[in-house]
C-alpha cells in the first residue's frame, strides 16, 4: 500500500503537467482572427477543426453569414451588426479581448506631451483604432493626426520616427497594438508608451472595459457542447496570462505558428505574464456584461443591444 502511494503521487505530476498543454476535445468548428484573439486558443494550435484568418472582414464574417461555423471569433461590433443587420444565426457568447492599444513615442518630441502641435500617426481611419482614440482624447489632437492605412504601416513609423508615405516626415507619437508594441519597443529601447488607451477608456467609462473581440456561438450548435467549451477556454485564458511558457508552448505546436497565431510565439513572455496582459486577454460572459458591451458599441453609433442576441 505504501509503494502504491509513493508512485501515485510520483505520477500525479505528470498527469499534471500533460493536462495543462492538452487542447480540450470537442466537435465544433472553430475560427478566429490572427493576433490577441487566436492567441487564446494556444491549445488548439493542433486541432484540425480551428482555423485562423488574418482578415475578418473577407476571411471570417462570410462563414458567419453562411453559418458554416459552429464558433465565430469576430471583433465585437462586427458580430453584433452581422446579428442585427443582416440576421445571422449566432448569439454573442463571451468576450476575449479586452484592448490592446497603445500611444507610443518616439522621443522626438521635445516636451515630452502630446498635443495638436505633435506629429501623431493612427491606422485605419473610421474603424476601431481611429474611433477609440477619439473617444479617449477628443477632437482637440486633430489638427496634429495623420493617418497610415494599415498597422503595419504604423509599426513602420514607430520603428523608423518617420512617416514613408509623407515625405519621411518625423513622427512624434504612433497609435500601435500589441505585439507590434513590444516588438518595435525591443529594437528600439528609445522608443516608449506614452498612454494606455484601455486604461483610458476605463476611466471615461465609468470603469467598464473594452469589450474588443467575442466568441459566436452557432444557434443550431449542441448548447452544452458548447457551455463545456466555453469553460474550457476560460481556464485555458487565465491559465494561459499566469504561465505565459504554456502559451509559448502551445503555440509553437503549429505548422506556422507566426503565420497561424499572426504572433511570433518568442515575443509570448513580455507581452503577457502575471503583472502585464498587453494583448488583453481575458474572459467574461457576454450575457452578464450586457452594459460593457452596450457602452463599447455606443462608439460605433449601435443601439443598445437586444438580450435575446445572447447565448
């Protein structure tokens, strides 16, 4: 009895240690755009039934407008419009990203303080970046912003202090995401965050946060096939943001993980981990923050939202 106990707990740990990477089984159909959103689903980097795609507006809203997906990961105010709009049959289930901007500087601007003096790049005019900026700063920084299409294009100025596409103009301050953040940040250590747009938000916001990108669920899907997946992806999150390793682990299992997950696994440990959640990962029912969302969607002029869109 006592070699029985002793090898048990010799086990123990093992088990242990192969269920924290184990991705959880299921039978629904999973996809998510790349970046903070395919980030959470660190487990699932094997599974043949989640896919990622880099545009979710060609890539991913389509299969929610066919209903071709059991699981649609779509930035929140998409989902919503597709649901109210255009009738799909999905119900917003819980949200998984929560923000992951950033106004950074470049050091070039003497005072150190950003105003409509400043040279000051944001991205995707009219669309989410451009309209959380507005909304945590006002109009009052107009006269100083300048825009560049894509994302990529506001890295570019970061890293280089100039805007290409504006006659190599010196740059001040850049509205950027992570991990683009951190990556620009690890080349450049002149370069720095100068604010915090989700803690921004929190404060104009009476303390709700921005609920940046949420899970679909399928009407026609098993309802508790999908309350089990649920569950598990809310362990996986928070196990993920405390042991950021496992993220870098599970991630790494892909083909492609920079290709697949949009994020290069190596820059996983400093932009999450116990004291940071650059990407601003997360979990919370859609049903039980219906204010949150409602506020976040107020941005984009959408009434507020009808309960029976929640699963």
């Amino acid at each position: 009895m006592k070699n029985q106990l002793i090898t048990l707990l010799m086990v123990a740990p093992i088990l242990a240690s192969c269920s924290s990477i184990a991705p959880y089984e299921h039978n629904l159909s999973i996809i998510a755009p790349t970046g903070a959103p395919a980030v959470a689903f660190y487990k699932y980097a094997e599974d043949p039934l989640f896919e990622t795609n880099a545009d979710a507006a060609t890539g991913i809203l389509p299969t929610m407008v066919k209903a071709s997906k059991d699981i649609v990961v779509l930035p929140t105010n998409a989902g919503i419009q597709a649901i109210v709009n255009k009738g799909v049959n999905y119900q917003i289930a819980a949200t998984i990203t929560f923000g992951n901007l950033f106004v950074c500087a470049t050091g070039h601007d003497a005072d150190g303080v950003m105003d409509k003096d400043d040279y000051i790049v944001l991205f995707q005019q009219g669309n989410l970046p451009d309209l959380l900026f507005h909304y945590v700063y006002g109009t009052e920084l107009n006269d100083g912003i300048h825009y560049v299409t894509a994302a990529s294009d506001a890295s570019k100025c970061l890293a280089s202090g100039i805007n290409l596409a504006d006659d190599n103009h010196p740059v001040d301050y850049v509205l950027l995401a992570e991990p683009a953040v951190s990556t620009v940040l690890g080349q450049k250590p002149d370069r720095s965050v100068y604010s915090n747009i989700q803690e921004l938000y929190k404060q104009k916001s009476n303390g709700l946060e921005m609920f940046q990108a949420s899970v679909f669920v399928n009407k026609d899907s098993d309802k508790e096939l999908v309350k089990s997946f649920l569950n598990s992806l809310k362990e996986d999150i928070e196990a993920g943001l405390k042991n950021s390793e496992s993220v870098v682990e599970g991630i790494k299992k892909a083909s492609n993980p920079s290709s697949f997950y949009g994020v290069n696994p190596d820059i996983i440990p400093s932009v999450i981990g116990e004291k940071k959640n650059g990407l601003g990962l997360g979990f919370k029912y859609a049903k039980e923050n219906k204010a949150g969302i409602d506020k976040f969607l107020s941005i984009f002029n959408i009434a507020e939202t009808n309960e029976e869109i929640y699963f």
